[in-house]
C-alpha cells in the first residue's frame, strides 16, 4: 500500500488502482484516512532518502579520510 501511494504521488501508478478497495478496508482499520496515509509515506519517503544521502557522505568522508592516512 505504501508503494502504489508513492506511486500515486509520483504519478507512475500504470494501471494499478490507489486507494483500491482493499486499501480502503485496511486504512479504515488503521483509523487513517487516504489523504492521511499518503502524507505519512511521503514524509516517510523523505526522511529515508535524507537518511540515504546522509549515510553515503558519512561512507565518503571516512573513504577520503581513509586514503589520506594511508589506509
């Protein structure tokens, strides 16, 4: 479900349906409504490739550092 409202989002759905009805059933269990749950994934989204693109200047800081001692 996170992926096809990420899909939805970006506009790529294909023919894949978002919210489909099962989407709905689930989202009304959880107590969220479409609107909400696509808010959720997008900041979600966010903070990942925040956390991506953290995580590879950390890789590259310590491979430069690495190599100016020697290593």
């Amino acid at each position: 479900m996170i992926d096809t409202a990420r899909a939805a989002r970006a506009g790529t759905l294909g023919s894949l349906m978002y919210p489909c009805p099962i989407d709905r059933r689930c989202q009304s269990l959880l107590g969220i409504g479409a609107a909400s749950f696509d808010a959720v994934a997008y900041e979600h989204e966010l903070r990942s490739r925040r956390e991506s693109h953290q995580s590879v200047r950390v890789d590259a800081q310590e491979t430069t550092i690495g190599t100016r001692r020697g290593r």
